[in-house]
C-alpha cells in the first residue's frame, strides 16, 4: 500500500505518532519546526512505491507526546530517534530530512554512522554560521510575548503561507493538521521548548564529522525560501563537504517544497534512493 497510515508506538516512555507506507528498506521522514509528519504525506506515495517509508511527529509536535518536563535538545532527540527505530525492528535507514529535522537528524548521523545508509537534505540548518533569519528566530522564541504569538495556531497558519510558493493549495484541510495539535496552551509551550532547545553545540559537532560520514548525500531546495535565505550556501557547502553530493534547485519553490512540489520531490527522492 503506498498510501500512509497512521500508527503510534511508546519510545523513553513517550507516545509517539508516525505515518507508513509501503514495503522494503527503510526511509525515516525528518520534519522539523512547526510542522510534523502531515508535511511528507504527498512525498510518501512515490517513495513507498519501492521502500517501507515512515514518517514520525517528533516529540514536541504533530500528534507526538509534548512533555514539559524534558530539554528538548540534541541528545534527547538522538535518543528517541534510537528508541524509536529500535520499536519498529528497524536496524539501519535511508533519512530524508528537513529544518530543524536536518540538525537532529544529521546529529543522529554522525553519531551514529552504522545505522544510516542513504542521506537526503531539503530545505534545512548544517552548520553553527547560521543567517540573520534563524538568528532572528531564536531571539523570538526567547521573548515571552512574542513566542506566545508565534506558536498560536493561527501564526502557525501564517508561518506555513510564508513558507510556500503556492499559497493558494493550503486549504482548511491543509492546514488544521498542522495548527490543531496546538489549541492547548501546554501544546503551545513545549512547542516553544522543541523549537529553541537545540544548541549551537550540536550544530558544530554536525560540522566537524559530517565530511568523514560515508554515505551518499542528496540535496534538493526550493529556491524560494525565506525561512532559510542562505540554503544555497548551505547546500553549496555541504557539496564541498561531499562534492559527489547531486544537486537539484527547485524554482517556484518555497521552504515548505513538500508542500509547493510533493510529486516532484518524491520522485526525485525515489530516483535516488533506486540507484543507491
């Protein structure tokens, strides 16, 4: 069945919420900040065609646990990403990741380089130097009353339109996956923990170790982002960190490129993980 469906599992005592599809090797689906697995569901199709694909809510989001009473840093999420493997008998996997989802994801890698076989990066954080627009970011979610605003259902709403080309496809019933986990105001804060919980600390040992992981990267942006302004420099130098790293700029793109292209990106994903 090449048609996601939804599943929970228990990892570390946390409930969390995933979507699968298909059969064959495994390909773990990273979102990252305010999303959740909704935003791979138009992805999942074409790559579940020829790999068992799944799709997690990390905890903090979707319909995860979001527990305010842990540091939702990097360490934590390396743990739940092997708890959560190790739930579904999972021993290595393809990743694909995106915004926040990269720096987790990618911390994970290098951490853990034997479980991981191909690597595929969208729209997303690498490196410490990071631009003016993360920066302005994490500044906001340490402001009280502007992270309050900026994790309410409808900013969230807001946040998803900014991220996209295609404006006009976010319907309704786009959209309340994505803002409806967030109607409780203890929802709202742990997503302000999840959102600015992960250090510069981590980001530099990603930097350190990523050129000696030996796996085959994938890189694929939408042009148009004004999330991550600077994605070309940061795809651009991850090449440079694995110059046999394919390169695909997709125009009329934004930084939710699931969302602008999905079928597109789906399959230059599948392409890819067919020839590797």
């Amino acid at each position: 069945m090449t048609e996601p469906s939804s599943h929970y599992t228990q990892v570390n005592n946390l409930r969390l919420h995933y979507l699968e599809a298909g059969e064959g090797d495994p390909t773990l689906l990273l979102h990252g900040f305010p999303t959740s697995s909704h935003l791979w569901r138009n992805v999942m199709p074409k790559l579940a065609k020829t790999h068992r694909v799944i799709a997690i809510d990390l905890p903090g989001y979707g319909l995860s646990d979001k527990p305010l009473d842990v540091t939702y840093d990097f360490e934590f999420y390396e743990s739940v990403i092997e708890g959560f493997l190790d739930a579904l008998d999972i021993h290595t996997t393809n990743l694909a990741v995106h915004d926040l989802g990269g720096p987790i994801g990618l911390f994970w890698a290098v951490r853990h380089p034997r479980r991981v076989r191909e690597i595929v990066l969208l729209n997303t954080l690498v490196y410490p130097e990071t631009s003016w627009a993360v920066k302005l970011f994490l500044l906001a979610m340490r402001a009280p009353g502007l992270r309050d605003f900026i994790v309410r259902p409808g900013s969230i709403a807001g946040a998803i339109k900014f991220g996209v080309v295609h404006k006009e496809r976010l319907t309704r019933e786009v959209l309340t996956p994505y803002t409806a986990p967030f109607e409780d105001a203890a929802a709202r804060k742990a997503l302000i923990k999840a959102g600015s919980g992960l250090g510069t600390g981590g980001l530099a040992e990603i930097a350190r170790k990523l050129p000696a992981l030996e796996v085959s990267l994938r890189l694929i942006y939408g042009e148009n982002d004004r999330a991550l302004p600077d994605v070309a420099k940061t795809m651009q130098r991850v090449q440079r960190d694995h110059p046999l790293a394919e390169l695909t700029a997709l125009p009329n793109c934004g930084h939710f490129l699931q969302e602008d292209e999905p079928e597109r990106v789906g399959q230059l994903i599948a392409e890819f993980l067919n020839t590797h």
